[in-house]
C-alpha cells in the first residue's frame, strides 16, 4: 500500500525542524511578564476574581439568613403547634369532664327513678296486705 505522501526521512526530519523552529519563534514573540498588555491582562483577571469572591460571599451571607429565618419560622410553628395540641387536650379533658358529670347525673336520675318504682311497688304490697 502506498502512503497519501511519500516523503523519505530527511524530509520528514526538516519539516519536524521547521514546526519547532515556528513554536520557537511564536514562543518569543509572547509578550513578557513586564509588557503592559500582560499586567493588564492579569489585573484583569485579579478583578474578576475579587469579584467571584464577593459574590461568593455575598451569596454565603444570602443562604445563612434564609436558613436562620428558616428555623425561626420552623420555631414558631413548632410553638404553634405544641400551643394548638394543648388547646386540643384541654378540649378533650373538659368534654371528658362534661361527659363523666352527664353520666352520673343520669346514672343518679337513674337511681331515683328506680328507687321510686322499688318504693312504690313495695308500698303496693304493704296496702295488698292491709287490705
């Protein structure tokens, strides 16, 4: 098979010479450390960096108030909550009251009803046997 190109070696090695001798050249050419574009470029660069940080800390002081106002609000809803679970038991207790005194008061209603057929049928048989 042949190849696209058919270059012998001395050709491939010059042309290999060559790139490095333009890497080199483009190497040199960059500007320096001292060359006012490249200050420029790295203050740049330093702003925005100081810029992110803030940001980033601005966003840092965001999230820390939200979760501080979070737990506020989860607090009081907590104290909500307990508030209403006590208002309900006190409900609870007070129609568990209303319902005992409704229970005895009727057991006694009861009772008395009772006792008054007991006394009445008793006094029944008291005048059978008089009479």
């Amino acid at each position: 098979m042949s190849s696209y190109r058919n270059d012998d070696f001395q050709k491939r090695l010059s042309h290999a010479a060559e790139a490095k001798q333009r890497a080199l050249a483009r190497f040199k050419a960059a500007p320096g450390p001292d060359d006012p574009v490249v200050a420029e470029h790295k203050a740049a660069r330093e702003a925005i960096h100081a810029s992110r940080l803030r940001r980033a800390t601005e966003r840092e002081a965001v999230r820390k108030a939200r979760e501080a106002e979070m737990a506020e609000q989860a607090a009081r809803e907590a104290e909500r909550a307990a508030k209403v679970q006590q208002e309900e038991a006190e409900l609870a207790a007070l129609m568990a009251a209303q319902e005992a005194e409704r229970d005895a008061a009727l057991k006694a209603e009861q009772k008395a009803a009772r006792d008054v057929r007991y006394a009445a049928r008793k006094a029944a048989k008291k005048q059978r046997r008089k009479g």
